[in-house]
C-alpha cells in the first residue's frame, strides 16, 4: 500500500486485480475511509483500512472498478456512491469474460454538480462521459488537511493518457469535452486515476488535455 501526499485529504493507494486497478482509501476525516472502486478482495480492502468503510465511489460502470462492490456493502453497511446513467449496469451486474460480476444497490445516484459530505470531506459530482456514458469524476477541496484539491478521476483521465472510447457508451467527442471541463480546475490539483500513477491537472493540462482540445 502506497500513501499519495499532498492532497487535502489522506490518501492511499492499492493496485489490485489482473489488470492493476487502483483501490484509494481516502481518510474521511470522522473515523472512516472511502473506498474507491473496489476491484476484488472485499476483506483485503477493510483490513487496508484499518477501521469503518464510510463509503463507496464508484467512478463507472466497467467490471474491474467494482468487482468487490456488493461484498463490500454487504460486509460493511456503507453506502454506494456512483452517477444515476452508470448505476443501471452497476446494478444489473456483468460478465467480465470469465466469471459473473455481482450487481451492486447505488445507493446515492448523483447527478452532474451533486455536493455532498462524506464525515468531514465535502465532494463535487463531475460528470465525465467519453469512457463510458456515466464516467464520474469526485472532487474534493475541502478536506480534512491541508493540501490541494482532490479529483478521483477514474478512467477519464490518467497520468500523460486517458481512458479508451472504443468501448459500447464511449466517445471522443464526449471524452474532449469532458477534458476540457476538467482542464479548467486547479493547477495543484491531486488527480488519482483508475490505472497508472497519480499525476496533477497542471501537468495533464499541458501534455494530455490540450493535445485533445
């Protein structure tokens, strides 16, 4: 488990599953932790923790990002956070090419510009469509430290790359625009994204975001 510094929220990070998804634990500032996109190892991801799961993002609806969802629900009562066109298919459950993904209960289905407080934290819903229809972004810039701003970009945005848009719900024109709006945040913003290392809207602006405009 790795701790990513410098955000305004405590962060850590575990890379799991075949295709090595990132799993944040975010501090949430009451004695809890977000979890995000839990991929598979419900316990693994509770003993990480070391305490409450207070929460559960889910960025889309693509199989490796909620693996884990429904177990982790289950085990620990907290609710799942994820965009209103996502959750159908979080819910219905799929097929990731050799076994049954469970659906998982969205429990807070948010719309583009939903805030919302998780304990101490307060979150912004951005809504990023280009991977898949319901990509969300989660914003953070009020946390429980000092630090910039958060974004849990899931497979919008990456370090120097973004997410594919050839899969069934993509599209490039979405994902530029989506880019676009993402490009406008804080320079110092902490981006934590689905896959790869961490990276900031500075550097992204210049080197993925503008590449795209």
């Amino acid at each position: 488990m790795e701790e990513v510094k410098g955000g305004c929220v405590r962060v850590r990070m575990l890379v799991m599953g075949p295709i090595g998804n990132n799993v944040y634990l975010l501090d949430d500032g009451a004695d809890g932790t977000i979890a995000v996109d839990p991929t598979q190892e419900a316990e693994g991801i509770i003993a990480a923790a070391g305490g409450k799961i207070s929460a559960i993002f889910i960025t889309h609806s693509h199989w490796d990002h909620l693996g884990a969802a429904s177990e982790l629900r289950r085990k620990t009562n907290a609710p799942v956070y994820a965009s209103r066109i996502d959750s159908r298919v979080i819910e219905e459950g799929q097929w990731d090419g050799h076994r049954r993904i469970e659906g998982c209960e969205v429990d807070r289905k948010l719309e583009d510009g939903d805030v919302f407080e998780v304990g101490k934290t307060r979150w912004k819903a951005l809504l990023t469509p280009g991977h898949t229809k319901g990509g969300l972004c989660f914003y953070c810039d009020r946390g429980t430290r000092a630090g910039a701003p958060v974004l849990v970009s899931g497979d919008t945005l990456f370090c120097a790359s973004i997410g594919r848009t050839d899969f069934e719900g993509g599209s490039m024109a979405d994902m530029r625009r989506s880019l676009g709006r993402l490009g406008r945040l804080p320079d110092a913003t902490l981006v934590l994204p689905g896959h790869m290392q961490t990276t900031t809207i500075q550097a992204e602006r210049g080197r993925t975001i503008q590449a795209l405009q």
